[in-house]
DNA sequence: AAGGTGACTAACA
DNA sequence: ATGTTAGCCACCT
C-alpha cells in the first residue's frame, strides 16, 4: 500500500462523528494538495464493509458527488451523514463550512 | 514502463 | 447563476 493511500485512510479513520472534509482537503493533509481525484478513487477502492467512515468525505461545495456504485449510492451517503447528525439537504449538499472538521 | 482514468477544483465564457 | 474547459496526480492495467 502506497503512503499517501495509507495517510489518506488514517486521516479519514479519525474524522469525528458529525463532522465532514472536502476531497482537497484530505489530499492536503495526506501530502498532496492537487491529489482530491486520488482521494476519491482511493475510497472508492474500499471494501463496502470497511469500517471506515468515508461518507464524511464529500467535495469542497459541500456537494455529495458520489457515482452511485454497486454497493453505494448518493442516497445512502446522505442517510449515513444525517445518522452522525448532520442535515443534509434533498439535492445532497450541506453546510460544509459548518460541519468541516480541522485537524 | 507508459499511458489512461477520475467519489476534484478552480477558472472562464 | 449555470455550463464548459483545462490542469491535477496517484492508482491501475
């Protein structure tokens, strides 16, 4: 496993319930600024029983931009969000600005 | 080893 | 405000 996979994962493992962080940010913190789409394609990679909680992670205007796969969908982001207590809108998108975590 | 790809972003028209 | 275009760069084949 590459290091910046590993760091992203670590970093995404700690997000604390409730609270959510951009694509961006997450590659920033992993290394990598300009990365976000690597992030994406990391969680993307995930196992669909992972306990990891990657549905914290969405883009950086606070906009649910999932590509429905196979196991996931927008939908099921939002029911995962809205049970850590985040409100989420009905067009996916929410106060990121508000709920983003900082490390 | 080299090239294609995209759960992103920011800049433009 | 909404739609397009063009960089991005680690991962996968």
């Amino acid at each position: 496993m590459s290091n910046f996979k590993q760091r992203v994962i670590d970093f995404v493992t700690i997000i604390p319930k409730g609270k959510v962080v951009s694509y961006g940010q997450v590659a920033a913190v992993a290394g990598s600024p300009r990365a976000s789409r690597q992030v994406g394609r990391i969680l993307m990679g995930l196992d669909p029983n992972t306990k990891i909680p990657w549905w914290r992670v969405i883009n950086n205007q606070g906009i649910i931009s999932i590509k429905g796969n196979w196991t996931v969908t927008k939908e099921s982001q939002a029911i995962l969000l809205r049970g850590d207590g985040v409100k989420v809108n009905e067009n996916l998108t929410l106060d990121i600005e508000h709920y983003r975590f900082r490390s």
